[in-house]
C-alpha cells in the first residue's frame, strides 16, 4: 500500500537519495528543505510519516517533531529523525520530542524503507 512520508533536510542531494529509496516501494514523498517549509505543508496535510533531519536551518528536527506531537490530528503519524549522532544523548532527546525512531547515516535503503513501513502499519492497528 503507497503511503505518503515528508521528508525533510536541508541537504538536496539527500533528500533526492531519500525520495528515490523511499519511492522505490510507491511511496508518495513530499520534500522540505527546512522546518518552516514542513509545518507549511502539515498546515492543511497529514503524510502517513515523517523522515526529518535533525540539523535544519530555522528549526531543528526536535523542535518539528515536539511541535507535531502536540497536534491531535498529528501526534499519531510516525517521526523519524535522520541524524550522523550516535549517542545517547540524541536518542534521549529524541525520545523526550515524541520520536518513534532514530536513523543514522549513513543509511540503509532497505532497512530505512522496512522501519516506516514497520512503524506506519503499527500505528494503524
């Protein structure tokens, strides 16, 4: 089943790499270059989930995903948070925002690809 994800960095060759890994299952993938971007679009649309990078301008992945949280509407759609960090102190904060998951770069298509849809179907049980 396609899901619609947001994807968001500030890097565009990522988000091009991510939209070819996640649109290679028929995904739909909505790209964001920054936060401000991102809460744009999740104004008026709810995706199935969310890939964001935790290193954004304007506002990071953590304050996003802490502001998603708190919106009905959205506070059951699954956050990713994509982050080169591999430490304790990310994974805590991430879990303290409402993140469902940690990924880190470098990344793995099929892997990344089998967690959101992991996750997606979780929530939709």
């Amino acid at each position: 089943m396609p899901y619609t994800i947001l994807v968001v960095d500030d890097e565009p060759a990522i988000l091009t790499m991510l939209e070819v890994i996640l649109s290679a299952d028929g995904h739909r993938i909505v790209t964001a270059n920054d936060g401000r971007a991102a809460l744009e679009y999740l104004r008026d649309n709810t995706p199935d989930a969310m890939l964001l990078d935790i290193k954004l301008p304007h506002m990071d992945g953590f304050e996003i995903c802490s502001r998603v949280k708190r919106i009905s509407r959205l506070k059951n759609t699954p956050v990713l948070l994509l982050t080169a960090f591999d430490d304790d102190h990310t994974r805590d904060h991430a879990r303290m925002v409402g993140a469902d998951d940690v990924v880190y770069k470098p990344l793995s298509g099929k892997n990344l690809r089998g967690r959101i849809t992991q996750l997606i179907a979780a929530r939709r049980y």
